[in-house]
C-alpha cells in the first residue's frame, strides 16, 4: 500500500509553488544522452537499465541518505581494551555495496561479455547520481584485477571472488567469504603523488613479507586486501595485504578516519602497518610499474564520475524549474533560466560523452585503442573534473536557497564534486602525465590525431578550433602550458565525440560556445543555441 501523502494545508498557510516529491528516478528512461552514448560505446544496455530500474528506486535513495546520515564509526578497541581496528558503518551503505557488486559493477569488464567497460562506466555513472560514496571501494575492486596479473597465484587466489558478484562485509578471513573487496593505501605523509619518497619497509619471511610503515590514505579501510607500495631489498615494490588471515587480524592499525570534505558515508582512514603480512605482486623494485594498471583503470571511474554527478545536480535544477513559478512563469519558461541550464547541459554531456569513448578504447583489444585510452582516460578526467564543481554550484544557485538545505541533495554533489579531479593524480600530475605519454607512446598521440581530424569537414568553426589548436601548439608545449593543452584537446575531443553521437543541435552549440567565439566566463554567457534541443537532453522536460 502507498504511503500517505504529506499534509499541504497547514494552520497559517497552505503549501504552494513546491514540488512534489519523486519517488522512483527513471535514471535510463529520463537519460537519452545517456543511450545513445551507451549504445555508441558498445555497452550492454539491458544490463543498465536494469541496473537504473534498481539503483533509482525511492528506497535506494533513501539508502543513500541515510547511509550519509550515519557515518562510519572507527572501532579500535573492544570494551576489554583489545584491538579491533574496525570501520563499523550504516546497514545502508552494506546495502549499498550489495546491489552495486551483485550487479556486476566491479565485475562485468572481466567476464568476457562485449563492451564490460563500457558497461562499468555508465554504472559508475549511475551509481554517483544516488549515492558516491559506495563508488570508491567498488571502484578499486574493479580496478585491482588487472594489476594483479602481475602474479599467477594471487590472480587466481584473488580475483575469483574480486568479480564473484557477492558481496559480505562480515569481519572474516578470505576463504570464508563468497565475495571479495579490494582497496588501496600508497600516500604517505612525506609524498603524495611523488611514490619514489617511499618509506614503509617489507622485510622478507619465507614465502611473504612483513610490512612496518604508515599510510596517510588508506580507501575504504574495511576491504579485504590492499594493494600498497614498500621499500623491499630490491627497490620499491607493490605488495597484497590481506586485511584478515586465517588465524586471525592482520597488523593493520587503523589511527584515525579522515574528517574530509565530500561524502559522509564511505570511511577513509590512516593506518600503520605493524609487522603485517603481505604478498609481493611483481618483481622487486617495480612497483610503481605493476600497481599503475590499477591507477590506470581507476581513472576511467574519476573520468565517470563527474558526469553522474552534473547528471544528478541537473536533474534536481531542471525538476525544479519545471515544477517553480516566479514572476508569473514557470523557472523553465524564463529565458535566463533556459539559457543557465542549456549552458550546463553541454558540459554535462560533453563529460558523458567522452567518458564512454574512452571506456570504448578500454573494451579494445587494439594495440592503437589501448594507447588512445592512456592519453584520452588523463584529458577526460582532467577537463570534466575542472568543469564539474562549477556546474554542481550553478545548479544549485537555480533551485536557490533550497538547494542550499542538505534535503535537495546538492550540498552532497558539491562536497563531492572536487574529489576526482585529487583522487588518482590532481590537475597538475594529470597534465604532466599527458605529455609524458605523448612522448613516451607516440601511437598515443597518431591515434588523437586520426580521431580529432576524422570529423573535419563537417563544421567550420571546429576546424578552424583545430587549426588553431596546431599552430598554438606545433610541438608538446613548455609544462607551465600544460593545462592550456590539456583544455584544448580535451575540448576538441569532446566535440569529436558529439559530433559523431550526438543531435546536431547539441554538436553545433558545443562547438559554438567552448571552441569559438566570443562567451562570459559564467554560466548562461552564451549566444543563441538551440536550447529546446539541449534541455530535452536531460529528460522530461516540456520545452
């Protein structure tokens, strides 16, 4: 049975000019960009709306609120003063994490099936839109299967359960559990993104090592293994560590969790290795080497991410401005108002777009597609993390001091907004990594080229953005333009990819606003596009 409707005849006033609330989100019906980015990308598209139908539900909102509401609680001692060293959280966020792996979320890309990665990355999207923070654990699972083929024993002891679609949180040794969690701990206190500065000690015993050192950010500390960086006899080395063993709590200490900005409900936490058991993955002194697949693979979700949640922060803008009146219109019907949401909606699309391209090149077993996917993975993640905290704000500032409120859910976004572009390289590493590549796999670079010149013809200002672009740039710039280059090509990428998947409307306005001419530095700063076409783009829109 229903629930009953709230009251909206109160003692001093009736309640009017409010929207009603949701309820279930249509998150694939109400989102044609995103099928028709899917579909160009090769993903599975049963797999996501099904996936949608289930994440978008009212209760798995809910879910997500309260498993915000209630954050992780660190457990270090039990009552008798022994050590627990345990995150304890919301059922919610257990149930969270249930329905994302049961899905297939960490899963899909390694079972065979066509467009796996693809299909991850528009479920990360998803995903983001109802709750974030679940992401990141899922998100490491995911990534950690490629790195450890690095060694045939732990491949085959871990990743069975790494992509087992099963999920349990209980505080028991590997064997015990259907499903497997994997998480990650490199940063430490003298050098973030610098891992050479490396100063966690393994000291071989037999077959393992032991580790002593301190992690100043260990994600999701409740996983049940880590990949993580030590100083072995032979150079820095990437190692397992299991988070339980068979006879017991490995050597993990949990110091402290991060009081940090963005979501409450996913636990980050500090951590000291004492004497704890680890398993080499890849020869000595290669660790950088071996555990930058899971980096790599990471990045397409920090790519994704920022896409769900310009999705979701829109989405509550663009329901409000369809359900508010003011000044005798509705908000949607307001010519400045259309113009704010046109203008975000292109950079919100043009995040989606370019993120599922790249997931493309990830499903490629192509020499070329896999090159292209290193370099395009670091302009995706660097132009749609730069964009994203500046549309979350917008969208906020249109619904107005409700948007303000923690109900409306946009707080959330914004708190959540910076932390892919930090997570797995910030800005500056990201453009670094960029020329680094293009130097280092020039294929990469042949393969850019072929794509960006592959659409001209078709618009002229996009190829007078292009020629400009060169001769801006006849050769990798100075690193103190390295972020101009970055904004430049991830740009003409980004209109590469609308203009091969996208209405024209959408194609022409993108190359109209952020390739040429003359615009304001704020939202709305625009000239005439056809705003009907890009608004219907989010979903339910009357235009």
């Amino acid at each position: 049975m229903p629930n009953l409707p709230p009251t909206a005849h109160l003692p001093g006033h009736e309640v009017t000019n409010q929207p009603e609330p949701r309820g279930d989100l249509a998150l694939w019906g109400d989102d044609p960009a995103l099928q028709a980015h899917a579909a160009a990308a090769g993903a599975q598209l049963g797999a996501l709306e099904s996936y949608a139908a289930t994440i978008g539900t009212a209760e798995m909102q809910e879910a997500g609120i309260q498993a915000n509401r209630h954050p992780p609680e660190l457990l270090a001692f039990d009552a008798g003063g022994r050590r627990l060293d345990e995150v304890r959280y919301h059922p919610d966020y257990h149930r969270l994490l249930e329905t994302g792996l049961s899905a297939g979320y960490a899963a899909i890309p390694w079972e065979g099936g066509a467009g796996g990665h693809a299909t991850h990355a528009a479920m990360v999207y998803l995903t983001t839109q109802i709750e974030p923070g679940v992401c990141c654990p899922m998100t490491m699972t995911y990534a950690a299967v490629p790195a450890l083929k690095a060694d045939a024993d732990l491949f085959a002891a871990w990743v069975p359960k790494l992509i087992a679609r099963a999920y349990d949180g209980a505080v028991r040794p590997m064997a015990r559990k259907p499903g497997l969690t994997m998480g990650m701990a490199m940063t430490e206190k003298q050098g973030g993104s610098d891992l050479r500065a490396t100063v966690t000690r393994a000291v071989p015993d037999g077959d393992a090592h032991r580790l002593t050192g301190h992690k100043w950010f260990c994600s999701a500390p409740m996983s049940d293994g880590f990949l993580t960086l030590a100083q072995a006899p032979g150079g820095l080395t990437c190692f397992v560590v299991p988070r339980w063993l068979d006879h017991g709590r490995n050597a993990i200490r949990l110091q402290r969790l991060k009081d940090k900005l963005g979501n409450r409900a996913n636990a980050s936490a500090e951590i000291e290795y004492d004497g704890a058991l680890a398993y080499r993955l890849g020869p000595e002194g290669e660790g950088i080497r071996t555990i930058i697949e899971m980096v790599h693979h990471a990045r397409l979700d920090t790519a994704m991410a920022p896409a769900g949640l310009m999705r979701a922060a829109l989405d509550r803008a663009a329901h409000w401005a369809r359900h508010r009146s003011a000044f005798d219109a509705r908000l949607i019907d307001q010519p400045l108002m259309r113009a704010v949401l046109a203008d975000l909606a292109l950079d919100w699309e043009g995040t989606l777009a370019l993120g599922l391209r790249v997931a493309r090149a990830f499903d490629s077993p192509s020499e070329p597609e896999r090159a292209f996917a290193r370099l395009a993975v670091a302009l995706a993640k660097y132009l749609g993390n730069k964009l994203c905290p500046g549309l979350v704000y917008e969208a906020m500032e249109a619904i107005g001091g409700a948007g303000y409120v923690e109900d409306s859910g946009l707080p959330l976004f914004y708190r959540e907004a910076p932390l892919n572009g930090i997570w797995e390289g910030s800005g500056n590493v990201i453009c670094l990594d960029i020329l680094r590549t293009l130097r280092r796999a020039p294929l990469a670079g042949e393969v850019l080229s072929a794509e960006l010149g592959a659409v001209s013809g078709q618009y002229r200002r996009y190829d007078a953005a292009l020629r400009a672009h060169m001769d801006r740039f006849p050769k990798l710039p100075d690193p103190r333009e390295a972020r101009w280059y970055a904004e430049s090509l991830g740009s003409l990428l980004t209109a590469s990819v609308l203009m091969q998947n996208a209405p024209p409307a959408i194609a022409e306005a993108y190359i109209a606003t952020r390739l040429s001419g003359a615009r304001g530095r704020t939202a709305g700063t625009i000239g005439a596009v056809d705003e009907a076409a890009i608004l219907a783009r989010l979903g339910g829109l009357t235009c």
